[in-house]
C-alpha cells in the first residue's frame, strides 16, 4: 500500500487497496500496524470516494484525513525497535508464499 497526498493537507489517497474490503462512504480508516511506518489502530481518517483500478482487484481510496497536517506546531516521532526484525520476518513469508 502506498500513500500518496494531493494539493490539500486534509486528503490523502490509499492506493491498491485489494477489492475483496467492503467499502462505504463514511467508513473509517485505521493502521493496520502491518507496516513498520504506522502502529496498529491508529485513525487516519474516512473515506470520501474510492473507484476500482480497470483490470486489477484494487481500489483507490481518497480519505479525509482526521488530521490536518498543515496545522500541526509539534509532532512526535517514535522508533520502531522492532523494525529490523518486522521486515526479516515479511521477507521470509514473503518467499515462503512465492
């Protein structure tokens, strides 16, 4: 998954979200922690509009972000310690499932 912002500070678009989600308008968006970026659980906003991507099982997703960046004064950064290990362990399954 890739996260790509537009010209707001208050969108942001999911990209290749696999179809088989059941998608409404409304819907809130949460981290998956599936990634070494973001911890599980995390609001990242609500769907405004998504389309399916011609000839794939994904979907665009455009949210509005509960967030708006263009406000934020200070922000925390955190460390994943784990990081390391997380990616070794994707890559394994990786391989195993290829």
């Amino acid at each position: 998954m890739t996260w790509e912002t537009d010209d707001n500070s208050t969108t942001a678009t999911l990209k290749k979200i696999p179809n088989h989600v059941d998608l409404q308008i409304g819907d809130t968006v949460l981290s998956k922690g599936a990634s070494t970026s973001f911890p599980e659980g995390v609001l990242a906003g609500t769907v405004r509009e998504f389309e399916a991507i011609p000839g794939s099982d994904f979907y665009d997703i455009k949210i509005k972000l509960t967030t708006n960046f263009a406000n934020l004064s200070y922000v925390y950064i955190v460390k994943n310690l784990l990081k390391t290990e997380q990616q070794g362990l994707e890559e394994k399954i990786v391989g195993i499932n290829d």
